[in-house]
C-alpha cells in the first residue's frame, strides 16, 4: 500500500513543482515551461497564498501532483478565480488529478462567494486540445469550452532572414 499526502505547497519546493508543470506539459506535446521564479510569483500572497490556495500530492514521498489557485478580485464586469494543475505523467489516471481538480473548484469557488460582490462570478480552467484526458476530465465536472487560443511556434534553425530597417 502507498503512502498518500496531500498538502498545501511548501516555499522550498517551488522549484520542483515548476519542473513537475513543464515535465507534465512536455509529455503531452506542450511547449510550455514555467520557471520556479514565474511560480513563486504567483504565490506572492497577491493572487495565489501558497498554505490557502494550493495543493499538493505526494505518493511515497515523490511528488504526483499539484494545484492552485489564482484569484486576482474584480469589481467591475465579472470576476473569475483559475485553477491551474497538473500530474506526472506516469501517475495519470489514478484519480490524481481528479482529486486536485475537486479541490481547486471548491477552493476557487470559496474565493470567489467571500467577496461579496455583486457581479457575475467563473471558474476557470485551461488545457491545450491535445490533452483528452484533461478534456474530459472538465467536461465531468460541468465545465465546458468557451474560446481557443493559438500558439504559433517557429524553429530558430535556420535563423530568421534580415530585415531591412525601413
């Protein structure tokens, strides 16, 4: 039997949770890498405190998974908290991932019925359309797409033609 924790992220292991995102991203044909700095950032107490607003787990000892969430507060039009996570891609569809997932919309949604404002209020996710299993994770707890981004990628081999200045 394994040994299983979940806990809210530790300062100390920033870094390892941002390679467990880019390891995560690369394995599903991503291009994406988060930096231990960008996520630090977002755990500045700002938008994301890091004992409140995140999760992660832990299965004998190696990380598996980690959630969070981000809420910056709007008065205006709408406000919207995000939650942001991922799991190593060898520990996928064990209930990993849906067990941050329910976490982070209770978390979210907490967030977001404490402000007091009255304005439309979402929960927001986001995953590129290669990963099915993201997708229909989503689906199964109600949410449903709403635009599409494109990330166009170049290869920098061979190099960009000059230009002349104009």
């Amino acid at each position: 039997m394994s040994d299983i924790t979940i806990r809210p992220a530790r300062p100390g292991e920033v870094s390892a949770l941002a390679a467990l995102v880019t390891c995560s991203e690369r394995a599903s044909g991503g291009v994406r890498v988060l930096t231990a700095d960008e996520l630090a950032d977002e755990g500045d107490g700002t938008t994301t405190t890091i004992e409140y607003d995140t999760r992660v787990v832990e299965i004998d000892g190696q990380l598996a998974g980690v959630a969070w969430v981000w809420h910056r507060r709007s008065d205006e039009r709408l406000d919207r908290a995000y939650v942001f996570g991922e799991v190593a891609p060898e520990l996928r569809r064990r209930g990993i991932g849906r067990a941050l997932l329910d976490w982070g919309l209770a978390r979210a949604s907490a967030r977001l019925n404490a402000t007091g404002v009255d304005v439309p209020k979402f929960v927001r996710v986001d995953t590129d359309v290669r990963r099915a299993d993201a997708i229909a994770l989503f689906a199964s707890r109600g949410l449903a797409p709403i635009r599409w981004f494109e990330d166009l990628l170049r290869p920098l081999d061979p190099p960009l033609d000059r230009v002349a200045p104009a």
